[in-house]
DNA sequence: GCAATAGTGTCTATTAGACAATATTTC
DNA sequence: GAAATATTGTCTAATAGACACTATTGC
C-alpha cells in the first residue's frame, strides 16, 4: 500500500471525550455522564461523542462541554475570561479494542472551569454528576472499589491522565485561576491549589509568592470580600500564561 | 443522533505523523521526507502513514519509525536504552481541510534519537534527509524562505509543537539522554542541550549540576574518551525520568 | 610550550520554607 | 474577647550563576 493513498484506509471513527475539573467543597471533581445504551449502559463516563463530519477537534470538544455543563470555552491564546472554560487537548486514544464494537479514536481533552451550578443533562436526558476524582478513579482502572463501579471504556485512564496534566501544569503556568470565578482572593486561590495536589500550603507564603509573581495576579480595584476573617483584596488573572518562577508541589 | 450510534458516523482516516530529531555537528534537525505523489508532490514532509486497522497507535508510530530509520522504539515505562529512541505522543492534527483529498486526522509523536548514519530511504524509495529545524521552518508555516519550500500539509506546524515538547521537556525530565549514545560524557550531554536550546551554557555549573542531580547520570566504570582535551568519564543514563531540581533553560 | 577540554572550589545574590507578629472582620 | 482569615516581616538553609583555578590530554 502506497503510504498515501486516499481509497485504500482502514475506516475509523473519531470521537472526543471530555475530562472536565472543577474545584467543589475543597475537592478536586469530574463530570461524569451515566450511559444510556450498551456497552457499559448503566454505567459512569466522560462526557464526549463523535466529531462530525466538517467539524475541527477543538470546535467538538467545546460543543460537547457547552452541550454538557453550559459553558463557553476559549482557547488559551485567547485572553478572554468570561464565564468560558479553560479548554485544551490531552491526548488520544485508539486501542483498536478500546471500544467492542468498532474502530474508534478519541482525542480527549482537558476542560477547567470554576465551581458551577448543579450540571445539567445532555440534550439525550442522560444524568450527570461532579465526583471527586479518587472516587472515580478509586483503585485504578481495574479495582471492584467500594465507591461504585470502574469507568466505562478506558475512561479511567484517560482521567488519570487529565488529573495529572492540571497537577503539573498549576506548577508552571497560571492555569489554576481557570478554577477561580473572574475575580477572587489569594485565599480562594490557594484552596484551589491545595484541592488539586491535595496538600496544605503556608498561607503567608503562598501570598507572598502569588502576589511576588509578575503578571500572575493583578488587583482588582479597591475591594474585599469575605470568606470568615479579615476582608481579603480581590484579584484577576493577569496575563502572564507561564510563571517564572514557578509554584512548587510540596515534596512527597 | 445519539452520541454513541456505532452506524452512523462520519468516516476518518487516521495516520500518525513523526516529529523525529536528532543532534548533528550542534544542531538540532529533523528528519524530512520526500513526497512521491500527490498532493504536494516533490515537497518534503514529515514521515508518517495510515494506521492499520487492528494496530494501537504507538505501535503505528513504533512501525513508521522503524521503517524510515531502522530504530527500535521503547516507551518510556520501559528502561531499555539499547539502540532505541524515545517516543511519545505529541497531539492529534484533525482540521476538516488539513488534507485537500479527505478527512485525515493524524496523531503525531515525538521521537528523540541520537545522531545516526544516513537515513535510509522507505520501502517505497522516498529520499529521506536531517535537515536543522530552523530551515524547515524559516519564516514560520507561511514564509517563502531561503531555503525551499514549506513542509506539507500542516507539517510546519506539527514539526513547530515537537520542537517545542523537546525544548521544554529536557528542562524537567532526563529526556537529554535520549539525544546521546548509551554511554556518553557529560561534554556532550551539555552540547546537546545547548544545541537543543540554541544558547551556550557554562561548562562548569553545568558539570555540577547534572553530576549532582540524583538518578540522573550513573559513572560506567573507570573510563574515559576524548574529545579534544582531557579525558572525560563515561556515562549512562541513570533510573530518573524526572529532574529535581529541573536544568534551567536561561532566560531570553 | 600552547590550545583545548575536564573537573573542583569559592563567592554572592536570590529564594524557599519556617514562623513571629499584626490587621480586620464575625461571633 | 475569641476565633478566623489576611497580610507583612524576619530569619536561615539551599541554590543559581559568575568565575578562579587546577588537571590531563594532543599538538
């Protein structure tokens, strides 16, 4: 076979599927879609469905988080911050037995998106919940866990997979603030960071180190907020994409 | 429609694209391919091809680059480090029109492989060649350059991303290694980054700094080689994937 | 000898992390 | 006042980067 002959392929489908964080009440969640239809009817998965036929990847990821949560998403480069998500690809998946019934290829991707309303279901009625993401992922891919069944597909992997991107990209870039509403406090910030990599961070030095960084918080205005204590100032995101220096995880 | 109707979906063609780079004479270059056939006939490209229908997607890649080089892969899981290079993914390229002919989603990876005799042509008689990435991409995917034409299709910008993931992931992980022979000294260890990088680097903080990030370099016997001077030891990459504390890229 | 590369030591400015102390709110 | 959070300041150990110096080869 000539490497590039267009009438001699295998056929495929493409889908994209969605790993969708959110910070709720200190912990780290996914959007999970309970499936209507075999295989794996019944069970837990990731939002997602099949690209179409005139459709890039990324305009099919964006409509299926509007589809399944409401919100608009935007590229990075873009600077907007409205009520959109912070969307990216992750990577793709296409074991040729990933799915039983036939060739499929996901590119899954990697949605942000501050603390929301109660989900709504998709157009197709199916239900929809933010999980904490052990829950999830309880045991790995292949446990009989105590919170529920596995994932359905590989779905867990590819969780695990957009876990551990936004664990890891928090460090270097300002993405964390995609969890935060448009305007919050240091200390809205920090819990953020503390839900995602699950530690407790020194409050005094995270603020030092948030605020020390150029291009990372700008002030909003003179105002304050509250939250229990002291009134705290409120922030934005500022331009900056990549910190320099960078948040450090706390080691092991 | 239903988002997971397995009979009704719009037909892909999924291919993987290689990104292949290697150091040569302290350059950092790309392996390029001449394209036999239409479209974009006679210009060079980067190497890839349809994944076949009962085959994952590493090993498509794993295929393709053994076709045009001859080298083993080994994921990065594994700890081989025979003749083999590093591959991994790098992102999927699905717009509608990235190919004129049909809907073509690639699913491009990243090799890393240390300088090799001359390429080999593929199967199919196609000229190969390492060409610095600079001159296959002066003036960015849209310049008419000095030197040739463009890559094909949204080569350009697939080849732009993988320099990138290099440039940046030898920052943080021991993936420099994968540019240098199994046993290799720390001179050109350091020429390798620099050339990855574009910068010089001191000689000096350098060798401090590699020699004393654990589970990065392991000293092979008593031995030495030369380069010009004195005598160096020899090294093997050790266990550690990722650098703590990371090698910094200096400042622009 | 000279040129080149390898390797070690030293100094300084910066920084991460620990933690004291103060400020401003609600109860 | 007590409790909670915000914010600033101080101290110390570790580190990045600059650079002097010595070591070992080929010519």
């Amino acid at each position: 076979m000539s490497p590039y002959d267009p009438s001699a392929f295998p056929p495929f489908a493409v889908t994209v599927d969605l790993v969708v964080l959110t910070v709720r009440r200190h912990a780290l969640c996914a959007l999970a879609v309970r499936r209507g239809e075999e295989p794996f009817q019944g069970c837990w998965a990731l939002p997602g469905g099949f690209v179409r036929a005139d459709e890039d990847l990324t305009s099919a990821a964006a409509r299926e988080l509007a589809e399944e949560t409401g919100l608009s998403a935007h590229h990075p480069q873009e600077a907007v911050r409205d009520n959109g998500a912070h969307l990216e690809q992750l990577a793709t998946y296409g074991d040729p037995d990933r799915d039983p019934r036939m060739r499929v290829v996901s590119v899954a991707h990697l949605a942000l998106a501050p603390d929301l309303p109660a989900p709504r279901p998709g157009g197709d009625a199916r239900s929809a919940r933010w999980a904490p993401v052990e829950e999830l992922l309880e045991g790995g891919p292949d446990r009989v866990g105590a919170g529920g069944e596995p994932l359905a597909f590989d779905h867990a992997r590819i969780l695990a997979d957009g876990v551990e991107r936004a664990r890891s990209k928090i460090e270097y870039s300002s993405l964390a603030t995609a969890f935060c509403p448009a305007e919050f406090t240091v200390g809205e910030l920090r819990r953020v960071y503390e839900a995602v990599w699950g530690v407790a961070l020194d409050p005094r030095n995270f603020h030092r180190k948030v605020t020390g960084t150029p291009g990372f918080l700008v002030p909003v205005g003179g105002t304050t907020t509250r939250q229990g204590g002291r009134p705290a100032q409120l922030f934005r995101a500022g331009g900056a994409t990549l910190l320099n220096p960078p948040m450090l995880r706390p080691e092991v």
